[in-house]
C-alpha cells in the first residue's frame, strides 16, 4: 500500500511537470493556430541554458531561474513569433509542421553546437533535504514543481479570464482578422503568447532534467508527452490539459513501478518512456469526428508534370547515368550512392504524401525500418519477399492512419511522430527486430533467379527501382488519383460534398507513402545486408522532411536531389565534426525560408532555363542577329513547347500556371535533348 | 411532396445562436428561396443540410430518411449538392480539371471504365463557362466561380441542390441567363434551395420563399405573399408602413443594423 501511495506522489509530481509544458503548448496552439513541434526541443534548448548558468558559470539557482524564465526565454518567443511563425496559423498544416519541425532541428543544432556532447546534470533544488509524511519520501524538488504548477494554473486563468490582453487573446482564437478590426492588436497577443508559451516549455524542462537526464533528444521528446497531455482538451482546453497531464503522470508512474511484477516484461524494457505515446494513441481513438475545414486555402502552383515520353527518357538517362557513375566505383563510395537511391525513394513517399496530398508525415524513416525488418525475415529474397515487405508496411501504415481517420492532418502528423518515437523505444529494440542496436542481417535481393550478387549490381538495381517508383508517382499525378489528392488538398469540403470518403482515402494514400517507404528501407538493407537501428532513428524522419521542404516536395527531380542531399548530410558532418550542429542548423534555415513553397529548391532550378532565355538570349541576340532566329527555331522563348504534352488527354496542365508559361520539368533541357 | 424537411434546428456557437428552431419544407421539383438579412444562419443552416455542422438539436429529413448524423459524403450519395458561398474552387486545378474531379469522385471505379470529356464539356456549356475550361480555377472571376460550383455540383447528379447566392459576381444579363438555367434544371426535375440576395432573381424564379432572421423561419409562401408580408419588410428594412418593397431596386439593402424584431 505504501508502495502504491509513492507512485502515486511520483506521478503527481511528475503529472505537474508535464502540465507546465503542456499548458505552454496550448497557450501558443490556442493563440495562433501554430502547433508547436519545437516544444520540447525548445524547453530542451533552455534546460542546456539553465545548466550553463547554475552549474558551468555557477550562478545562484534563483538568478539562473530568473534569467531563463524571465529573459532568455520569453525574449526568444517573441522573435520566433515574429521571424519564423508569424502568419503560420492560417497557412496550410504541412507548411506550418515543415517550419516548426525546422525549429526544432534548429534548437538541437544549435545546442549541440554549443554544449558538446558530455555528461551533464542539474542537480535537484535542494538535494539534500528530505521530508517523509506517512512513510513515502517528498523531496523539495516535488513540492516546488507543483507550487510551481498550481502557480501556472492560476497566473494562466487570471492571464486569460481577468486581464484585457487575456480576453484579447481568446478573442484571437476565433477570428484574429476581427480583433485586428476592433483594435486589438493581434500581432502583440500573439507574441505574448509565444513568450509565455516558451517560458513555460523551459521550466517543465528545467523541472523534468533531473529525472530525464541532460539528454538532446529526450528533453526534445517532452512535446510527445505534453501534446498527449494537451489532447484530452482538444489541445484548447487549459483545465483538461491539467488533467490529461496529471494520468499521463500516474500512469508513467505506476508502469515504471509495477511493469516488472508482470510475467514477460523482460522483452518491454522500452515501455516506460513510451508511455505517453500510447497514452496519446489511446485519447486519439476516443476524440470525435473532427468537421471538414471551411474556407479555401488557395490553389499552389506546383511543378508541372513531364509527359510519358519525357519521362520515359528521363527515367533511362537516370539508369544511365547511375550506371556510368559506379563503374569502377570503390565500395565505401557505392554505398553512399545506394543510400543516396534508398533516400531518393524515401523522399518518393514524401512527394505522394506531402506534395501532392498536403498531408505530413514525421514517421518515414520508422516505415523505412519496418521495411527492413520484414525484408530481413525473408529466406532467399526475391521480387516476392520485396513485395511482402512492401505490402507489409503499407498495413503497419494503415495501422497507424486509421486512429487518426477521424481527425485533421495535423493530428495525422503528430500520430506519425508518436509512432516513429514508439517504433524507436519499443519495437526496433526487441528482440524479434533489432534487439539493442545488434546489426539486423539480411540477403541480397534476387531477381527472376538473377542474384544481385555484387555491390555494383545492387546499387543499378536500386536505381531501377527509383526509376520505377518516379513512373507509378507521375503516372498517378497525371490520372484520377493524382486529380483527386489535389482536390482535396484544395478543398476539403469541396471534396466532401462531392461525394468522397475522405477518412478511408486517406488511409489509403497514407498506407500507399508507408509502402514506398518500406520498398526504400528493404532496398537498404538487401544494400548494406547489414543494418541497425540507429539508420532508422525518428530524427532522420524529421531531416527527411525538410529535406523534402528544401528541395521541394512536388516534383521527382526534388526528391532525387534531396535523397541525396540527405545521404550527404551525416557524410558531411562526420568529416567536420566541429560544425555538425551548424548544419542542422543550415538545413534548418533553409526549410524555414523555403518551407512556405513546397516546390522547394527544385522549382526555382525549373525556372532558372527559363530566366537565362529571358536575361541572356535578348542580348546574345543583339550582338548575334543570327541567335534570335535558331531559338525560335529550336522552341526557345515560345510560350508553348510543341514537345511538352500537358498531363492529360484534352485538359490543361495539371497544377500547372498558366501565367508563368510551361515551367516544365527540364523543359529546357529536353529541348536540347530533342535536337 | 417535401424532399427536404428542416424541423425544429438549432446550431449554437459558444453562446451565440446561429439557427433557431428553424422549420421549413422543400418541394419536391420546386426552386425555393431562403433570404434573410446578413447573419440570419442561412448559411448555417446549409451547412446543416449538407453535414458540414452537427446541429445542437433538431433534424434533418431528406427524401424520407432522417439523415441528421449522416456524414458529408453519405449525404452526397444519397442526391444533396451544393455550392458555397465562400467558394471551394479546386484552385489548382483548371476549371474543366475541376468538373473532372468531380465525375471521379462520383463515379468511383465505374469511372475507370469511361470517359468522361464529352459529360464535362456538356456541362461546361450548360452553365455557358467552357471559355474558360483551360483556365485555373483560382484564376478566374468570382462569378464565373460561382457557374463553375454549379457545374462542379451538376456532375454528381444531385435531387437537391443547395446553391449559396449563386449570382452575386455575376452581372445584368448574367443573372438572368442564370435564372432561365435555374428553370431548366427544375424542369428537368431538379430541386433547388437557394441563398440569395438578388431579389429580382428571387421574386422571378423562386416558387416558395422561406425567410430566415435571427435563426428562425419568420415567413413562408410564394413571392408575392412574402413581398407583402409586413414581418419580412420589418426584419429587411425596419419599417412596415407602406407598400411592396424593393419594387424599383435589383437588390434590396440587406444590411440589419436596422433590423427591430
């Protein structure tokens, strides 16, 4: 009994911690539409800061606290409010996640550029003193997070219900156009609410480091449990969120107390840090039907699709190429060519997802692993097993979706970062799969009796394979599907009163992007034939994503150059270790600049033929008449390109703009190709 | 016989209410009229019709089934359309894409084994927009939007179409070219309800006419008995002395700052 009436004040205690973050969460949610994915890392950020001040520089743990709480943080939440999320609220779920995702890559790029990797810790307050009521043992630390706590509670009701600036802010919730018309001014609400918001994700780190550890990547996770909390009230509701806070708390509680005394728990080891994730999953299946989304977001240019021909040629000069590259190729070398193809495909997933249907996933390189996992049972591999894996991911995709059928993309996306979490903690560390980082072993992939028996041989393959995915995603831009996705995107009510099931859809295209994936993350494996956990870490989903954001997410030539920009970047900081953080912290502001665009880098190289025409041929031609007359002549400066057959039979360009004339994919290179 | 029976709705937001125990029936084949001044829950209430909003209490009957909890998409199937008023063009797509889309979606996999081009054109030329079939949706006017809607709606063969003011954008000879293609869907056996604010138009093609203030059904009947109806010129103009309204004015001022009910 005493034993339970410990838990039970640990998981208060630790229920307090977490409804500190996670009223922080709601306040800028509720505010401004901005789902925060940076949180945690945010809190983390500022939990390194706090260290730095109380232990490194040994000031005071009151004056630390002070300048944390009091500057550092609410100072930094004003301009991320004003320079990275301003505007964020109305725009769609993807763009906003790609540059809060951005933001939190960035904190951890910065932090670990700052504090090098060591052993750190922040000592409780008051360490010493212990007070025992009843027999259970309260340290000061328990006792200053939920005054702490209560004290939050409190100063956010009179924040919110007794103050102009609170009413202000609820008023920005519903319509901040509006306020704006009656005086209020939403930009200062909403930095207020950034400033606050940050404040309170730095104290629950501060509060929470001592039990989590001085860890990047699990202080970061501290947004899983804080949204799993924030859940039960719809993340609006501050009350619920005290509440969901204070179960997620027991329940951690009683699962670190209690999980041995069960038969079997030797194999969940993992459990405890993912109960919140399953505490989320729970709270999702309860939530109800969320309605459709009134009110257009407007059509995206995106970039158009090349036709059959074009692709045809595209597809074999990429082999080709491919082909020409590894010939004589040392292996260290080919494997990071086949990486860069597996990413390549990764980033496939992506453009049919995310590029085409607006929905976001953080959990692909999670799907990458199930891939690999169901590949590495397979005795013999051949076309048969690949499709087994494949089908098989598609499932666990589906698996994943359907919890979240009911409810808006940007619960699909934090569903998805709460699976890649679990699938790190629980499953890749079991024994069946990964079993503590051991290298997973897998064969090599035959086909038709052909084994692909060499390294060189594999990597063409995969380039094949790449080249195969491009087609069935540009054949299903082109058809009824592709048409379809980008309705949706478009207008989901629209959609809707047309007719269309949207919950099963999504399921569908969902499982349908899980597939792909589970094809690059088989593809991997049947490289390397040796493999570990760590290629499948949830943060490489979260790189994927903005590597997609920055070299575009709607068009093939943005995913074969970001997959390889991906394979590049741990390359890239392996060879300068000093800067490593610097350049997640590069990739970082690349995908906030860019994220607003979701045709990325790519786009603006499609343009760039384009713009030489429009720059350079009017002067080459006036110092060489003759120039003028061979561009006409080879289809330069003509608006419509004889050779560019728009998408469909009769219809226009898909997605195209009709304004900015045929920004055809490689049109211009095409034409030089046609000669 | 009603196709549609709106009884005793009620949607509140917070403590706002929007729709007040609205009732109100639909004529099979009629084209009916729903006005109101700003904020009345006209579009509430088609929201309500369509299932993009739960309403607090009340139902929703169409052709005979209590359709109240039925999903969007459900209700589609089963014969509703609409447009909106706030438009949810496909922008991205280009007007005869938009059309298309809609084919796919009703269709399903029986679209897969036919085409579809001569029934977009058709429909294109219907609601007389196939100038602008190549165009982006988001490119084009908002009237031309609005006939786009229509089209886009045309496609999954509705019973009831729900048309949210569909003429405003449009000019003079547009509305009404646009009233002589209203008649002809309701001949063919279509039924219409319709947010409108052109009164012309309304008073013109409108069989019966429902008027909505502050959420509740305030007036029934044809055109003329609403014209006349002291209750409606009180709620449209604040004031009921003399005679017929908006005779000599297209549009009568919707405006209710002075609205006394």
């Amino acid at each position: 009994m005493n034993e339970f009436l410990s838990y039970t004040v640990i998981g208060i205690f630790t229920g307090a911690a977490y409804a500190i973050a996670a009223s922080g969460l709601v306040l800028t949610y509720s505010t401004t539409r901005v789902f925060n994915i940076a949180h945690g890392a945010i809190g983390m950020f500022f939990t390194f800061v706090y260290w730095d001040f109380s232990q490194r520089q040994g000031l005071p743990a009151w004056l630390s606290l002070v300048l944390v709480l009091g500057i550092c943080a609410p100072l930094t939440g004003v301009l991320l409010q004003r320079f990275v999320t301003r505007g964020l609220g109305t725009a769609p779920v993807g763009v906003s996640l790609v540059v809060t995702v951005a933001l939190l890559v960035a904190m951890i790029g910065i932090a670990t550029q700052i504090w090098k990797p060591e052993a750190r810790a922040i000592p409780e307050f008051f360490p010493d003193k212990r007070f025992d009521v009843w027999g259970i043992v309260i340290t000061p630390q328990h006792i200053i997070t939920l005054v702490l706590s209560l004290l939050v509670a409190g100063g956010l009701y009179v924040l919110l219900a007794r103050t102009r600036v609170g009413t202000a802010m609820r008023a920005s919730v519903d319509n901040a156009e509006l306020l704006g018309l009656y005086g209020g001014r939403a930009e200062v609400v909403s930095a207020l609410a950034w400033a606050v918001g940050t404040s309170l994700a730095a104290l629950g780190g501060i509060l929470l480091a001592p039990q989590i550890g001085m860890d990047f990547y699990l202080l970061t996770l501290i947004v899983i449990s804080a949204y799993a909390a924030a859940m039960l009230g719809k993340l609006t509701s501050l009350p619920m969120t005290y509440v969901g806070a204070m179960a997620l708390g027991l329940a951690s509680s009683y699962v670190v107390g209690y999980l041995d005394k069960f038969p079997g728990a030797e194999n969940l080891t993992g459990l405890p840090p993912v109960v919140p994730t399953i505490f989320l999953f729970a709270i999702l299946v309860l939530l109800p039907q969320a309605p459709l989304r009134i009110g257009q977001v407007k059509g995206l240019v995106s970039a158009p699709v090349p036709s059959p021909t074009k692709t045809g040629v595209w597809g074999i000069g990429l082999i080709g190429f491919v082909v020409l590259l590894v010939s004589g190729m040392a292996d260290s070398t080919l494997l990071n060519v086949g990486t860069a193809i597996a990413y390549g495909i990764l980033m496939l997933s992506l453009v049919l997802l995310t590029g085409y249907g607006g929905f976001v996933s953080l959990a692909q390189f999670a799907f990458a692993g199930v891939g690999a996992v169901i590949y590495s049972q397979v005795e013999q591999p051949n076309l048969f097993g690949l499709a087994v894996a494949i089908i098989g991911t598609g499932l666990v995709g589906a698996i994943v979706a359907i919890p979240v059928l009911r409810l808006t993309g940007l619960y699909l996306a934090l569903a998805t970062l709460a699976f890649g979490q679990l699938m790190d903690k629980l499953i890749f560390t079991s024994a069946w799969a990964f079993e503590f980082n051991n290298p997973l072993k897998a064969e090599r992939l035959s086909v038709l009796g052909y084994k692909f028996e060499s390294l060189t041989s594999t990597v063409i393959m995969m380039a094949v394979f790449f080249v195969l995915v491009a087609f069935v995603i540009i054949a299903i831009r082109r058809g009824r599907l592709g048409r379809i996705l980008i309705a949706m995107r478009d207008s989901q009510a629209a959609c809707g009163t047309l007719g269309l099931d949207m919950r099963w859809f999504r399921v569908g295209v969902f499982a349908g992007s899980a597939s792909i994936a589970g094809l690059a993350g088989a593809l991997l494996i049947s490289m390397r034939m040796s493999i570990t956990a760590n290629d499948f870490l949830y943060f490489n989903s979260l790189l994927l994503l903005l590597m997609a954001g920055v070299w575009g997410l709607t068009s093939i030539t943005g995913a074969a150059l970001g997959g390889v920009f991906m394979m590049y970047l741990p390359v890239a900081q392996g060879e300068n270790p000093d800067i490593a953080g610097l350049l997640f912290v590069l990739l970082a502001v690349g995908a906030i600049i860019l994220g607003r665009n979701p045709n990325g880098l790519a786009y603006y190289l499609f343009q760039l033929p384009r713009w030489i025409q429009g720059s350079l041929f009017p002067a080459l031609a006036e110092k060489y008449p003759g120039m003028a007359l061979r561009a006409q002549e080879y289809g330069f400066g003509r608006r419509d390109d004889d050779d560019y057959d728009d998408g469909d039979h009769n219809d226009g360009d898909p997605g195209g703009d009709p304004g900015a004339g045929p920004l055809a994919e490689e049109v211009d290179t095409h034409a030089v190709a046609a000669r | 016989m009603p196709l549609l029976h709106v009884d005793d709705v009620v949607v509140q937001f917070g403590g706002v209410t929007a729709v007040n125990h609205a009732n109100f029936e639909v004529e099979q084949g009629s084209i009916t009229g729903l006005i109101g001044p700003n904020g009345a829950g006209k579009t509430t209430t088609f929201n309500v019709v369509t299932g993009l909003q739960t309403p607090t209490s009340g139902r929703v009957v169409f052709d005979d089934k209590d359709i109240t909890r039925m999903p969007v998409h459900r209700r589609s199937r089963r014969g509703i359309g609409r447009t909106f008023q706030r438009l949810e063009a496909f922008g991205s797509l280009t007007v005869a894409e938009n059309v298309r889309t809609a084919f796919d979606i009703h269709d399903g996999f029986a679209g897969l084994f036919r085409s579809v081009q001569n029934d977009v054109d058709d429909l294109l030329d219907l609601v007389g927009i196939a100038n602008h079939a190549d165009d982006r949706a988001d490119s084009i006017p908002t009237g031309t939007a609005r006939l786009l809607e229509l089209a886009r709606a045309l496609a999954c063969d509705p019973k009831l179409l729900l048309l949210d003011e569909p003429s405003s954008g449009l000019d003079e000879s547009e509305t009404e070219a646009f009233g002589e293609l209203l008649q002809q869907l309701a001949n063919e056996g279509r039924t219409i309800l319709m947010v409108e604010h052109d009164m012309d138009l309304v008073m013109n093609v409108c069989d019966t006419i429902h008027v909505l203030d502050f959420g509740s059904v305030i007036a029934d009947g044809t055109p003329a008995q609403v014209r006349a109806n002291p209750v409606v010129q009180k709620a449209y103009l604040g004031y009921s002395d003399d005679g017929p309204a908006g005779d000599d004015t297209a549009v009568l001022p919707l405006v209710n700052e002075e609205v006394v009910l």
